[in-house]
C-alpha cells in the first residue's frame, strides 16, 4: 500500500478487539520505527512511547477514566452530565484494544527561542513533533492492515493518575493514546472540506 492510499482509507476505528487478532510483533516494531523517524522540531526527538499490551493494565486504565468521567458526570449540572455521558465511549473504549500505545514527551526548549514560545500552545514544538510521529504510526499501521484511534480526552480527563499506573519518567509529560489493532468494521469516510475552502495560494 503506498502513502496515499493509507492517507485516504485511514479511519479512527474505535471497534478494536484482541478476538480480532493480535497486533504482529514484526508489524509493531514497523509501527514504531515509522514514529522514530518522523521530524521533530530541531531533532530534539522529545518522545518516548509506552507499549502496552498487558491486558490488567490497558483495562485498569479504561476504568480509571470511566471513573472519571463518572466523577464529572456527578459533579456537573443536567447539561454536564449528558455531555460527559457522551464522552464515555469515546474515552473509554481503549480497553478492549490489542495494543495501548501511551505517548509521552520531555518538555525541551531550543536555544534562542523565547521559553513562552517553546512551551505554551500554540507554539509547542514538542506537541508538533508528537503529532508527526503519531500521524506517521497511524499511516503504518494503516499499510499494514490495522487500524488505530488517536486520543487526548481520555489522557486529558486525568492525566496525572494514567501517568502513575503507566510509570512515566519523571520530567515526561503524557500527551496521547493510540489504539493498535484488527478493525471489526469499515467505516465510510467522513466528509472533508473541499480544497477551495481551506487553501489559499500566494504566488
């Protein structure tokens, strides 16, 4: 499958389940060789990916944000509740996947850059660099005949809990999940806006 093949028929597929099938180890490490080669702002490389394949964990991480969301859910008002209610299967479906691919990053500055620059969004270089490398593991995995979802609610909703159960270094900041695995569907493509309304050329 070349590139551009893999870019249109790439889906978010949340309906990723182990009875599927495993993810390949010699597939796998495809997968994450594609992420060590993406581009990061200045080669400072800020990334370091937790694969996770033990099943206890993935699942205990699942219901630590089903927690959550719970949490939110008594917390808000009738309005708050329903969207939150509505998050939980987006958040939380993770738990069923073959693999959990937990990406971290340490927040790095670049001589010359103003600290605000380096490390407030907009300007994060580091979360441009993430992105890279996540998209370039979407892409593989695509080539390769999986199917991925790639998160920030469920890492976003408690960040700090998720960090503790996967171990992450300190001075690492977790930034995403992306599930790895056998899709149990094909989903029809969402609608895109057309180049028209989203490019502008200045020659």
């Amino acid at each position: 499958m070349d590139v551009f093949q893999a870019i249109r028929e790439r889906r978010s597929i949340r309906g990723l389940s182990v009875e599927q099938g495993p993810v390949k180890d010699d597939d796998l490490a495809q997968i994450l060789e594609a992420a060590r080669l993406a581009p990061s702002d200045c080669n400072s490389q800020p990334w370091h990916f937790f694969v996770i394949r033990n099943r206890d964990l993935v699942q205990t991480l699942s219901a630590k944000v089903d927690r959550r969301v719970d949490e939110r859910i008594a917390a808000g008002d009738a309005g708050e509740a329903k969207k939150w209610e509505n998050y939980r299967r987006f958040f939380t479906h993770f738990g069923s996947a073959p693999v959990l691919i937990a990406i971290s990053y340490q927040p790095t500055t670049v001589d010359g850059y103003p600290v605000h620059f380096s490390q407030q969004v907009p300007y994060n270089p580091n979360l441009q660099s993430i992105g890279a490398a996540v998209q370039n593991m979407v892409l593989a995995a695509q080539a390769l005949g999986y199917s991925t979802c790639w998160m920030t609610g469920p890492v976003d909703s408690c960040r700090d809990e998720l960090q503790d159960l996967i171990g992450t270094p300190p001075g690492y900041v977790l930034s995403c999940f992306l599930s790895v695995g056998v899709p149990t569907r094909n989903p029809s493509p969402r609608p895109r806006k057309a180049l028209a309304e989203i490019v502008t050329y200045i020659d």
